[in-house]
C-alpha cells in the first residue's frame, strides 16, 4: 500500500531547526522518528500531514544516559536499543521486560519509547512501566521547555497534552533510592504484532510500599491508586490479594472490542494482577528472574 497524498518532508539537522518548523507548521505538521504508526496511518490515509519533520538525524535523541541517579532515554530510542542497553538491564530490567512484549522484532527495530506514549493509545505497554516508576517527558518549543508528568500526561484516548509547536526530547526515570522489584503483566490474543486486551504493571519496594498501574482497561492508562493505598504496608497472603482485586476492579473501565470483551479483560486483570504480585514479590526476595 502506498501513501497517496502529496507532502513536504524535512530533515533538520538540530533542535532548533525543528522547532522553527514546528512554529511555522503547526498542526499541518507531524514528527517522524520510528513511523510505525504515522507511516501506517499515511498509507492508510487515516492521517494526511502537509508536512513530516524526520527528526532521526538530531543529536541525543538516540541516547541512553544514566547521570545524577536519573535515566534519560532519547526520543529516537528503539525498543530493541532498551532490549540491548547494559544501563537498562541493570538499573531498569522491568524497561526490558516490557520492551520485549512489544510487537514484533521488525517493529520493536523501528518503534520508539516516546512514540509509544505519544500515540496514546489506551493499550500502550510502556505507559504502566512509565508510570509506576513516575517517569517525567521533557518537550522542546522555540520559547521554553516543558517538564510533564506521565501522570498529567494522557488527556484522552489518543490524545495527550504535547501543543502542536511542541516535540518530545526525551523522558527522565529517577532511579529508586530503596531496594525494588517489578513485574509486567501483559494479555494478548497470540505472539507478535497484537496490541495488549489488557496490561498490568507492580513495583514492590522492600518498605511494602507497592505501585500499581494499567493498561488497556480504561481509557488512558493509569495508576490504581486505591490498590495502592490498600495494599501499602501490608506483607503479602491470599486474603490480602483477594481483597486487593475489589479495589482494583473499582479503577477499571474495560470495554468490549474486536481483541476482547469486557468481561473478559476483568476476569483476566484480576488473574494477571495476583500472578504479577505474587511474581513482583518473589524477585524482591530473589526469587525468579534478577
């Protein structure tokens, strides 16, 4: 399938070109930088920009950096660069564990963390990673630069709250001063390129203080702050769990769509949920994967 629509393709060379670009196009423009979506949405004429600014070329959009006790992942990160990066592996494995449930390899080669949560899409897999560890995204205008929660972040399904002469630099990640462990919890109808009937993400930090947050079952992905208010001090038991599943039920909206019906992604969120706790606690013990 071709792109049928005629438009101007620019390649800038620094930020600043890219925001003059931005300034001077404003919503007749879009970013390219992996184009797993954007491309799709082209050929498909979903989406017709009078102008696509490949920003693949800019300095530090492709850097992965860990200073100061904080992560910086550029805009132009791959999810295979997360697979493969010695920084996420050591600092962030759960980053890696959810970068491998992405698509496929031929996407994941492609697909950026930042075009991920840009698309906005109600099943993002790296929106509860993001939010669990309270992740920041940075935005560049020619006027200022923005430092936005991933918690303020989504405004809708598809939707976020990036202004159009706005571009997404990077997302920091500060490194938990306490001992932690994680885990991803991710349903999908088969093995490659499917997005998630519904996710769950759960940091456990050695305080028994836990986060929680979703996907796919709402929509925009969130935090479950009410399990999380239950659950905060409380040692692990089949009782507590169960009690924990009411809560959680409280936080989530599923619908039923051509991947999943209602009442099946919450009979699943409540499976993945008890199976990604009891999972999260064991690794903080040591048990399971580092």
């Amino acid at each position: 399938m071709s792109i049928i629509h005629d438009f101007e393709y620019y390649k800038p060379a620094d930020l600043k070109e890219v925001t003059d670009l931005l300034d001077r196009f404003g919503t007749k423009a879009k970013i390219l930088a992996g184009g797993t979506d954007l491309i799709v949405q082209m050929k498909e004429d979903v989406r017709a920009p009078e102008v696509v600014i490949d920003i693949k070329g800019i300095p530090k959009m492709n850097e992965i950096l860990l200073e100061d006790n904080t992560l910086f992942i550029g805009a132009c990160v791959t999810f295979s660069e997360l697979i493969e990066s010695e920084i996420i592996k050591k600092y962030f494995p759960l980053i890696k564990e959810m970068s491998e449930t992405v698509a496929s390899v031929a996407i994941r080669n492609r697909a950026t963390l930042v075009g991920n949560i840009c698309s906005a899409v109600p099943s993002a897999d790296s929106a509860p990673i993001l939010l669990v560890y309270d992740a920041d995204i940075i935005t560049k205008s020619s006027s200022k630069e923005r430092t936005i929660s991933i918690n303020d972040w989504f405004a809708g399904p598809k939707k976020t709250v990036l202004l159009p002469e706005e571009l997404v630099t990077g997302i920091t990640i500060p490194l938990p001063d306490k001992k932690h462990a994680g885990c991803y919890e991710k349903l999908g109808r088969y093995s490659g390129e499917d997005l998630a009937q519904a996710g769950v993400c759960i940091l456990v930090f050695e305080d028994l203080h836990y986060k929680v947050a979703f996907c796919a079952v709402g929509p925009v992905p969130k935090r479950a702050y009410r399990v999380e208010k239950f659950l905060k001090s409380k040692e692990i038991s089949e009782k507590i769990i169960e009690e924990a599943k009411q809560y959680l039920l409280k936080e989530i909206s599923p619908i039923s769509d051509i991947r999943a019906t209602e009442e099946y992604r919450t009979h699943m969120m409540g499976v993945m949920f008890e199976r990604g706790l009891k999972k999260a606690v064991s690794r903080l013990h040591g048990g399971g994967n580092a």
